[in-house]
C-alpha cells in the first residue's frame, strides 16, 4: 500500500477531488499555505495499493495545471525602502509537488 501526499494549487482543489472521486480513490483534504508566494494550497493525502499509483498519478498529472502568475517581489532588506518601486514579475505556479510513501500498515475503526 502506499500513501500519496499531493501539494496542489487551491484553484485546482475541487476539479481533482471530483476526479479522483469519480474513479474511486478517497482522499484527505487540508489546507496549507506555500512559503513562497504565501498563498493558499491544498494538501491531499491519497491512500491507495501499488498498482493503483500511476492511475492516480495519472489523474494528477490531467487535473493540476502550471500557469504564469504576476508576483510583486519582496523589498529589499536594508537601505531606503520608501524610494523601492517593485516591479511584478512573472512566476509559474500551479502543476503539483507529489510523494509516494510506502505504508506499512493501515487500519480503520
């Protein structure tokens, strides 16, 4: 058995989970918040057997685009900070950071 921990972007949140629904997996839904952007993600812990992994991995991989976001940077430490204009840049975001742990055991009460 394994457990898949799946990072994915909150605008992809409900489109996945109702895949994933659709084909039978359960999942745990929480809310994280990213240290980069400091915006909100959503973190699924999937449980499923080994040969089920790269079907799911699979629905993922359809459902979790990567897309270019505007970002403004983070002033400068030290120096003048009233006279810093910050100029937007562009990031990708999105897509989804995945880990495939094995499980040693499970039980349900």
């Amino acid at each position: 058995m394994k457990m898949i921990v799946a990072v994915i972007q909150d605008k992809d949140s409900n489109r996945l989970t109702n895949a994933l629904a659709d084909h039978q997996y359960k999942t745990t839904k929480l809310s994280t918040t990213g240290g980069f952007l400091k915006e909100g993600n959503t973190t699924l812990m999937i449980g499923c057997e080994d040969h089920h992994v790269d079907g799911v991995l699979d629905i993922i991989r359809d459902n979790c685009s990567q897309r270019e976001q505007m970002v403004a940077p983070i002033s400068p430490m030290g120096g003048n900070a009233d006279s810093y204009i910050p100029k937007p840049v562009k990031v990708e975001v999105g897509g989804a950071t995945v880990f495939v742990l094995p499980v040693e055991s499970f039980f349900q009460f």
